[in-house]
C-alpha cells in the first residue's frame, strides 16, 4: 500500500511541471512582452483627443459632454464612428457647432 502511494505522488510529480519551471517561463514571457512594448512606436495609432463614437453604447449627451471636455484640454477634437454610429457623430458636430465651440474644418 505503501509502495503504491509513493508510485502515485512520482506520477503526479511528473505529471505537474515544476515551480522553478513555470517561473522561468512567466518570466521569459514577461520579457518578451516588456521588449514589444518598447520597440512599439509612440502614439502610433493611436490619437489622445479621438472619440470613438457608438449609438449604442452612451447616450448622445455623453460624447458631447466629453467633446467639451476634450476641447478644454486639446483645443481641438477628432470625432471617429463607423456605420450607423456616423449619424450620431453628425449629430454631436452640430451641437458643438451650435453652441459656439466648434468649428467645421475644411
């Protein structure tokens, strides 16, 4: 009976990778994504004062509060949507445009 369990605990050690082992390899994937990170450009892709605008997500108000805000900060915003979102986008431009704070651009 005893020989037996001690079979059982060497097959489970075999069958479950060891600490040091796992260890190693979260830290060469730690690694690996800490050198991608670094090599990616700066803000490729990538715009602080885009809104993504959806028509299902927030309510219409939402992006236009958020517009405001963005323009405080930036002094200009990009309003971004695809689909039928486009008709929400239209929509808060015009606000904005209507209330004095924003312009259209050529």
């Amino acid at each position: 009976m005893q020989a037996q369990a001690e079979v059982e605990v060497q097959d489970q050690k075999q069958a479950h990778p060891d600490v040091e082992e796992v260890n190693g390899v979260v830290e060469k994937l730690a690694a690996a994504v800490i050198n991608n990170n670094n090599n990616a450009a700066p803000n490729e892709n990538y715009k602080k004062n885009r809104i993504q605008v959806s028509n299902t997500k927030k309510p219409l108000f939402f992006y236009v509060n958020l517009a405001k805000r963005y323009l405080q900060q930036h002094d200009e915003v990009e309003l971004s949507a695809l689909g039928m979102a486009i008709a929400t986008v239209v929509t808060v431009a015009e606000i904005l445009k209507n209330n004095g704070l924003a312009i259209e651009k050529s």
